[in-house]
C-alpha cells in the first residue's frame, strides 16, 4: 500500500471512530427527553475524550459533560425569550435530571449575546390569551371598553397553572442548579434566579422584571425570595417601580455571587466546572450537595414556596383577566406595528 493510501485509510478510520462515539452520545442526550435537531445537532470528542454538543439549532441545547449537564436557552435570533415548548423541555429535563445518577448538577445559560428576553408573548405563557385579546383589540377604538370573553379567561387560567408547574419544577429539583447569566435578563428568567444554588453573571448583564409596564404582578416566588436575598427597598425598586439591575448592584444586592468581565466568562466558567484539581466536576462525592442543600432549603421551607408560588399565579392570571392589562398589551401592540 503506497503512502497516500495509507494516510487515507487511517483518516477514514479516525471518521469512523468519531461518528460512532457521536452516535453514542447522541443517544445519551436523548435520553433525557429534549428535542435536538436531527439535521443540525452533532457531537464530537475533543482532544481529552470529552463529549460534546456542538451546536443545535432547536429551542433548547443540552449536554451532560461530566456529570455537570448544561441547559442552554437556544433562540438567540428572538433573544432566547422562552416559548411554551421550551417551558416544557425544561420541566421534562429537570425531572429526568433530578433522578438520573449520570447529572451531579445542571447549569442554566443562554446562547448570544442575552440571557433571556423573558416569556415569548407570541408563543410562551398567555400566548393563546394574549391572541384573543388583540383580536378584540383591533376591533375597539381607543375609547372602548375592553370585555374579555370567557374562552380568553379561561386561556388566562390555564396559562396561569401551566407558569406554576413549572415554577414547582424548579422549587422542587433536588441537585444544585447554577444560572449562568451572559447577559441581559429579563421577566421569569429574572424572577427563577432567586430559587437558583448559586448565580453569576457576566458584566454585561442586566435585570429587569417590567411588571409596572405590563401591568402584571411578581412571578416564580419573587415576592418572597427577593426581600430575603437583596431587601425590601431593592427588590421593590425592582418588581414593583420598574428599575433596572446593573450586574455590579445585582452582585451587591446579593442576586449573584460573582461579576466577570464579559470576554473573560466562558474561560471562568470552563475552569470552574472542568479544572482537573479544583473544578466542581472534579469532586468524586457529591454528599455535601445532596445532604447539604435539604438543610438549606427543607421541605418545609419548599411548602411554603408553592404555596407563594401558587398564590402568585392566581394573581397572575386575576391580572391577565384585567383591563389594566388589556391597555398594557394595547400599547405594547401598537409599539410593535
């Protein structure tokens, strides 16, 4: 066999390799019952045998590295605002993750240049309502009344109880869940950071939770955990008189725990997780987690968490019903045209 030949044959042997550990993988993701494109989601093995995803063109990204599984919001071209299947993609994978001996822990980030824009009003949460609604808005002048009819109000509640379960996955996911924030938040990916282990961000991050402007009410237990992280006066100012968090008075009002130049976080992030001596994925034994995060939050205190969670979103859906928030959406459409 002349020179060539060989080099040939030993690369096409390398491709065989590679695609069969992709193959692998692949099916470990899948596991986990999150859609990943089948045209575009592919994996590789870099040069220490790691697994990875390289890229997905679905809603939601997912690779499990180690123990460590990462939740990537994937929908940087609407700025990862969250959809309904994305509300359930990560309900589902929190479930499967809080019982599978392979995931330690999960990260939650987004891809691009935001963390996430919030619930998607065209397809997240009240999307249905929020439809009807505009339908009977651009049947109205600017002086009319607005009377929602009892198919919207009965989206409005639905919407409602959908938002609570999936709060209720987050209050009830037993392994630490680490928030990521590369940069501008918004809304309930805002308001879930107070039920997140442990939360960084880059200096580029903002948070916001626009209520007054929308004429909604706090969400995902931010009533409650909000004055306990950061104060009365702060979390005020932040879900009731429409201020806006700077990374650096997120970090001194306590919401997170680190600031990192925004060019410097995937590197703070690797060494963190995958630092071969010091980074969490190194530690064989996770008992200090699963034993020590029941202390921190036990089961009463997750009670008293659903029960605000649940009264949050009966208020959530008394505002959906409201004519407050029927004019909010009016200017919000009309911004849009």
């Amino acid at each position: 066999m002349s020179a060539p030949q060989l080099n040939t044959l030993t690369r096409l042997i390398k491709l065989s390799h590679l695609k069969s550990q992709s193959f692998v993988h692949l099916n470990n993701i899948a596991t986990l019952n999150v859609r990943l494109s089948s045209t575009t989601s592919t994996a590789n093995v870099n040069n220490t045998g790691q697994s990875l995803v390289s890229k997905s063109s679905d809603e939601i990204a997912v690779i499990n590295r180690k123990g460590i599984l990462t939740l990537r919001l994937n929908r940087p071209d609407k700025k990862n605002a969250i959809s309904i299947s994305m509300y359930d993609q990560i309900r589902e994978t929190f479930s499967k993750a809080a019982t599978d001996d392979n995931v330690k822990m999960v990260l939650v980030t987004g891809t691009g240049d935001y963390y996430s824009s919030g619930n998607d009003l065209a397809s997240g949460f009240g999307s249905g309502m929020l439809k009807s609604l505009r339908a009977q808005l651009q049947q109205k002048d600017g002086n009319s009344e607005i009377k929602l009819t009892p198919e919207t109000c009965k989206m409005a509640d639905e919407s409602a109880q959908l938002a609570e379960q999936f709060v209720n996955s987050i209050i009830d996911f037993p392994k630490p869940l680490f928030a990521v924030v590369n940069g501008p938040a918004f809304g309930i990916m805002v308001t879930t950071l107070g039920l997140c282990d442990n939360v960084i961000c880059s200096d580029k991050a903002i948070f916001v939770t626009p209520f007054l402007s929308t004429s909604q009410v706090p969400e995902a237990c931010s009533s409650y955990t909000f004055p306990r992280i950061m104060g009365t006066s702060r979390a005020n100012s932040l879900l009731l008189f429409n201020q806006t968090l700077t990374a650096q008075e997120a970090y001194n009002s306590g919401l997170v725990s680190k600031v990192v130049p925004h060019e410097q976080l995937d590197q703070y992030v690797e060494s963190l997780l995958f630092d071969d001596k010091k980074g969490l994925a190194s530690f064989e034994s996770t008992i200090t987690w699963t034993k020590g995060k029941p202390l921190i939050r036990d089961e009463k205190e997750k009670e008293l968490l659903r029960k605000v969670n649940h009264k949050e979103c009966q208020e959530i859906a008394e505002t959906w019903k409201s004519p407050d928030f029927a004019k909010a959406m009016l200017k919000f459409f009309n911004r849009k045209k």
